[in-house]
C-alpha cells in the first residue's frame, strides 16, 4: 500500500550534521534535465547539455573511455606512454610536464587496465578496461563501469563553487578533493589531487576559476580535443 511521502524523507539537510547544510546538494536538477540520477553510458550531460557535447562523437564508447581516447593516437584501443606524451604536448603542456605527467598515468593506471595478469614493459593502458584503473576518494561522477552520473557532477559546484556560480578556484578545488578523501586511501588521495590540479592547470579562466562547461568537457574528453585545436589554429 502506498504512502504519503513525508518532508522528512526528502529532506536534504540535517539539523545535527552541518556538513550538509555546509555542502548543498541540488534538488531542482529534475526540472532541468531528464533522470539526472541515471548514469549515461555515451553522454556527459548536464542542464545546460541535455545531450552530451554538441558535435563530438561517442564511438560506441562509455564516456570514461570517450575521456582516455584522445590520447590514443593511432586508434588501437591501446594507450602507449608515447601517445600520452604526444596528447599532453598537444593540448598545450612543456616536455618536462608532459613527460611527469606521462610516467604517473601509465606507472598508475597500466597494470589495473591490461587484459592479463603478466605485467607489460610498455606500460600500456588498454582503453577496453579503462574502468578497472578507476580509483576511489573521486568525485562518483564516473560510476565503476565508467558511465557519467549527472546529478554528481552538477553537485561538485553547488557544493564546493561558493564563490562564482558553476566555477570552481583553486581553494575550492582543493576543498571539494579534500572532502572527497575515503579513508586510508593513499592512492585516491593522491590521483584525485594530481587530477584535478592538471585540469584546473589546463582549463582555468583569466580569473584563476574552472568552469563546469570545462569540468564536464574533461569527463567526455571532448576538452582535450578542442585545446588540441585551439593550440594547432595559434600556430598558424
């Protein structure tokens, strides 16, 4: 038999837990966009793009594995350290960033990816496993197959973005990693910040701010391809 849906039951702040009066949640996002709470295998949407990423293709590809195939150069499926050097290159980073970048992906995410338990010289990250180098204390807007929950991702900035409306600086990009921390989990404490720092380095504004257009742009990896562009058009 049913019930009638007490306010209690969707209340999103609790009166002896100031953390969630601290940390708001959104409670309109049904109103802007479809099931925002369904994890989407091929799109990264949010209000503003109930479709995902005008004009960038999926593949057939989860979005997780739309985000790490920008830096497969030839297509294979396989992600070689090389490649990464050459996809950091090419959305604007110094040969000494790309190549620090390059050794801590592939020394961090090549194992967990590979389709055997013999581990690889090359270090290569197979795009097909992408979601098994998934790690913890993150965001939740990739869930553990690699699809993008929608509602996690538009409540990192009502969250953590006190400042400006969907833009997040430096010190709330700390605190939002910060609050992310599952506990004793080392590796996730440290990818998430190595993460986050990279895009925010990449991606912030004039003003030091990281947008949400830019953040959900990284998930799909369609970011990637357009400061490729961008970087290629200001050299002619």
């Amino acid at each position: 038999m049913a019930k009638e849906l007490s306010n209690d039951a969707m209340e999103t702040v609790a009166k002896r837990a100031p953390v969630t009066a601290q940390r708001k949640v959104r409670t309109d996002l049904e109103t802007k966009l479809p099931k925002p709470y369904l994890a989407r295998a091929m799109a990264a949407s949010d209000v503003d793009n109930v479709n995902g990423t005008w004009g960038h293709r999926h593949h057939d590809m989860s979005v997780l594995q739309q985000h790490a195939a920008f830096f497969d150069q030839d297509g294979d499926g396989i992600i070689y350290p090389w490649e990464t050097l050459r996809g950091f290159r090419a959305i604007g980073f110094n040969v000494v960033a790309a190549f620090i970048f390059t050794i801590i992906v592939h020394m961090t995410m090549s194992y967990t990816s590979l389709p055997t338990w013999m581990p690889s010289p090359f270090f290569p990250i197979y795009i097909l496993n992408i979601h098994k180098a998934k790690h913890g204390s993150d965001s939740g807007t990739y869930d553990t197959e690699g699809r993008f929950i929608p509602a996690n991702m538009e409540n990192i900035f009502s969250k953590y973005a006190l400042t400006v409306p969907d833009k997040l600086s430096l010190r709330e990009l700390w605190h939002m990693t910060e609050a992310n921390r599952n506990a004793f989990d080392f590796y996730g404490w440290f990818a998430s910040k190595f993460e986050w720092g990279v895009l925010y380095i990449l991606a912030r504004d004039e003003k030091g701010f990281l947008s949400k257009e830019a953040v959900r742009r990284c998930f799909d990896g369609s970011l990637f391809e357009y400061c490729a562009k961008m970087k290629k058009d200001a050299a002619y």
